[in-house]
C-alpha cells in the first residue's frame, strides 16, 4: 500500500504548461541578448583594459542563460552560452587587468554565434504561432 494518495497527473495539462512558460520565455529572450550584449561592448570598450566587476556580472548574466536554456530545453543556446561562460570564466580566472586582442576575439565570435542561434530559436517560435 502507497503512503501517499493516488493522484492523476494529467500530463497533457502539465505538457501545456511547460510550453506556455517556454513561449513567455522566449519572449524575453531578445532583452536578454540585448543586456548580454551591451554588457559585452562596455567590457571590450576600454582598450583592452578589463573592468573585473564588469566582467563578473556579464559571466553572471550568462551563466543565467545556460541555465534557463538548458530547464526550456533550448539545449544548443546553453552549449553555446555555456562555451561563451567558459571563456568569461577563464578571463576571470586570468585577471590579467589586460583583455588581449585575441581574447576579444574569441568573445565576439562566441556572442555572435549565441545571438544567431538565439535569433533562430526566436524565429521558429513566431513561425510556430
């Protein structure tokens, strides 16, 4: 005998759900790519010198994304922020005071490729509409 009472768990109503919380996510994900990205340009604007605090609080925001990507199984987004978070992460790990042009490189080519497929995923949610 269960210790707990029998419940129905209509999943139907449970798949809806999921899909209506992921439609209102996507909504917002262009203000995310906005917020990420000009976070992204304050960082690279310096010269090459890094802001730490800057820094920290744009790994932050993307480390965020992996993970509301990866729970909306937006699995190819999350890789992507998550290689961008890892290349933050080692900025940060660095501290060399100095982003080397090489390094701004790398960020912008990984942003890039994260805002397409954000763009995309977008797309695909109004075409599903």
């Amino acid at each position: 005998m269960s210790l707990y009472p029998q419940q129905s768990l209509d999943l139907t109503a449970l798949e809806a759900e999921f899909v209506e919380l992921q439609a209102g996510f996507i909504q917002r994900l262009p203000e995310r790519e906005h917020k990420i990205a000009q976070m992204l340009n304050s960082l690279l604007a310096n010269s090459g010198q890094l802001d730490t605090a800057e820094l920290k609080l744009l790994h932050r925001e993307v480390h965020n994304l992996v993970g509301a990507t990866g729970s909306y199984q937006m699995n190819t987004i999350s890789q992507s922020a998550r290689v961008f978070e890892r290349l933050l992460w080692q900025l940060i790990s660095d501290a060399p005071g100095i982003i080397s042009v090489a390094a701004q490189q790398q960020l912008q080519l990984q942003s890039e490729v994260l805002f397409k497929l954000i763009q995309s995923e977008i797309s695909v949610s109004v075409a599903k509409r």
